[in-house]
C-alpha cells in the first residue's frame, strides 16, 4: 500500500500582496496564513507526514506557535529561489526515506481554505489511479486574451477549461524524475505533462483560492469564520 505525505512549499516572499513580511506569515482568523492549510492536512487521516518547506533565511517561522493536530510536521529549511525549486529539494530530501511509490501531495501554502473533504475527495478519486492529478476548478467566466493595450485581443472558448489548484498528487518517484527534467513550470502537473502524461482533473470549488492580492484576506477570513474554524 502507497502512503501518503504532504509537501507544503511556503518559502516564496509574496510579492504581489505586497506586505511588510512573506504572506504565509500575515495574520489570517487569528492565525499564521500558513496555519490554516498545514492544519487541514494534518488533519486527513490518511496523510502521514506534512512537510513544509522554508526558505534557509526565514526569520518568521520560530515567532509563532505551531500547534497541530496529529504530531505530522516536519520542517525543511530547504527553500529554492521557485516554487519548483522549493518543492525538487523537498522531494531529493525524502528521497530515502520513502518509497518510489508513495504519494506525494504538493498543496500551496497560500491556499488557506482547503478542507478535509477536498482532500479526501483527491486521495480516493487517484487511489487506483497510474499517474496521479490535481485539484481544479471548471472555468465558469468567459475568458479574454488581452493585447498591451489592456483591450480585448480575442476571446478563448472556456469549453475543457479548468483552473489548476492545490493539492497535485503524484508519486515521489514519477514527481521528481518530472521536476528534474522539466524547465520553466508553474506547477507539478505541467512537469508530469512534459513528460507525455495526461494528469487526472479532480473537481474542486472556489473556496480552494490562492491568496495572492491583499484584497483576498477579507475572502479567506469571511470563508474561514463561516466554517467556525476560527
Ligand atoms: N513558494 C516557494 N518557493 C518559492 C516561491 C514560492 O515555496 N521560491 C511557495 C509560496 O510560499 C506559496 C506557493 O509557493 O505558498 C505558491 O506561490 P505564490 O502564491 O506565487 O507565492 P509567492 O511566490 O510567495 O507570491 P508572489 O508570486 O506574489 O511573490
Ligand atoms: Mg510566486
């Protein structure tokens, strides 16, 4: 049986919030923004271990208590300089210690409002699955291609289009073989397709955001509250 183990990267500085400290450490309902996701996964039951991958220099993790259910985390103070970076070197340090086969479930730290439910969908819909996915989201919203003057070029069928989010699920050793190769991704997904695979979709819904923009942490805040998580 494959285990599971979750791989948080959250070494990234936030530059588009803009904040005076790395968006993981702003204060969302009461706790570290980075809280929030590490506290969901280590509540799946099915999850082992939740690594969260630091940058060497992060002078914010020790100012904070982390209390979390399960006594899962681990931390790795092996951050890159991308995300795809951050997540290669916390694969290369597992590598060892776990099995080619087990599941590695990569989830944005700056996606605060992930429940239990998600990810339990995620685990059983990929259970039997070759390859592995990721949580998305259909594309209800007409898109538009922008020229540079910021007017319409072209309108782009949302037909099949779906947003990617976090958690992707792959295996440690398809994932890293992936990333190793790979140039220029934004996502494990996209260096699992430059490989020739076809990821599985795993419909999620919009409280699955990233927080990005300072706008969005009165949504996170408001989303987070109403599930009396606060
Ligand atoms: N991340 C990381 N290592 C990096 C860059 C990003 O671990 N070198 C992490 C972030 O901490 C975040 C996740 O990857 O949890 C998604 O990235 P994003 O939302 O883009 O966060 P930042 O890169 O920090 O923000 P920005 O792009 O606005 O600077
Ligand atoms: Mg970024």
């Amino acid at each position: 049986m494959s285990r599971h183990f979750a791989i948080v990267p959250a070494a990234g500085s936030g530059s588009r919030m803009g904040a005076e400290r790395p968006k993981q450490y702003l204060m969302l309902a009461g706790k570290p923004l980075l809280w929030h996701a590490l506290a969901t996964l280590c509540a799946v039951t099915r999850i082992e271990q939740v690594c969260v991958v630091l940058s060497p220099e992060d002078e914010w993790w020790a100012a904070f208590d982390w209390i979390l259910p399960g006594d899962k985390l681990r931390v790795l103070r092996v951050g890159g300089a991308t995300r795809a970076e951050s997540v290669t070197n916390a694969l290369q340090r597992l590598e060892g210690e776990v099995r080619a086969d087990d599941w590695m479930l990569v989830h944005d730290a700056a996606r605060a409002c992930l429940d239990v439910a998600q990810v339990d969908a995620l685990i059983d819909t990929l259970a039997e699955d070759e390859i592995g996915g990721l949580l998305a989201q259909p594309v209800a919203d007409t898109l538009k291609r922008a020229n540079v003057d910021v007017r319409v070029a072209a309108t782009i069928s949302r037909e099949a289009m779906w947003q990617a989010q976090t958690p992707q699920m792959f295996r440690h050793g398809l994932l890293l073989r992936a990333l190793t190769m790979a140039q220029g991704v934004t996502d494990e997904a996209g260096a699992v397709e430059a490989l020739g695979l076809a990821p599985r979709l795993v419909a999620a819904d919009a409280t699955n955001f990233k927080v990005t923009y300072p706008q969005d942490l009165a949504l996170a805040e408001i989303i987070l509250r109403a599930r009396g998580k606060t």
